[in-house]
C-alpha cells in the first residue's frame, strides 16, 4: 500500500498542475486582466510552466527516471504545444508559438533547478559525478 501512495504523491501534483493549465487556458479572454507592458504574457507563462517543469523533475526523480527524465521534460513542451493549439478554440484566445517558446523556457529553468537543487543536496562533494 505505500508503494501505491508513493506513487500517487510522485505523479499526482505534476497532473493536477497540468489540469489547472488547461483551465486557465479555457478562460475566455474577455476574464482575464489586460496586461501591464508588453511582453508581460510570455513573462506569466515562463512562470507557470517553470512550476510545471518544477513539479515533471520532482516526479522524474522519485520515479527514479535517471537519464530519461529528459522525455518528461520534452513532455512539458508537448503540453505547452497542445496549451496553444487548444486556446485557438477558447473565445477570444489564440495560438502563439512564441508563448509556446516561452512555456519550454520556464521549464527549462525550473527543471534544471529542481535537478540543480537536487544534484546539489544529494552528491557529495568528493564525488567525481560533481
């Protein structure tokens, strides 16, 4: 039984975050905010998918993914890519590739810290893996 409750806790949050993307890109664009400078939309979505690739690399390594833990980061972008073909269809929404580059930029970024942090608190400091 805790081999089942590990593995939901390893893959449940990353999921949830996924569907709470999905609906925030189901908003019509007449309830959300107006922006406050240009370029301010690719800062947001650097900053959610950075929490999102935050959350793929804290699953990839308590699912012990080692080395292949970089198709679950190209998995992020997958879904960045879907996230901007499904917003054509929301009302008032649109596809933009340049705010599917930045969705793999943020995570990239929080992927690599999480990895960063981890490598950092986990190998020791005489390793040669260092």
């Amino acid at each position: 039984m805790e081999d089942v409750a590990r593995r939901v806790w390893t893959w449940l949050p990353l999921l949830l975050y996924a569907a709470g993307i999905t609906l925030l890109s189901s908003q019509p664009s007449t309830s959300l905010p107006a922006p406050a400078f240009a370029g301010e939309d690719k800062l947001v979505h650097m900053a959610i998918y950075s929490l999102f690739g935050a959350l793929a690399a804290r699953a990839a390594l308590r699912a012990g993914l080692g080395r292949r833990a970089v198709l679950l980061y190209l998995a992020c972008v997958a879904y960045g890519l879907f996230d901007e073909w499904y917003q054509q269809f929301t009302p008032g929404r649109s596809s933009d590739l340049f705010d599917a580059l930045a969705d793999a930029l943020g995570a990239a970024a929080g992927f690599a810290l999480v990895l960063r942090y981890h490598r950092a608190r986990h190998v020791s400091r005489h390793s040669p893996l260092r």
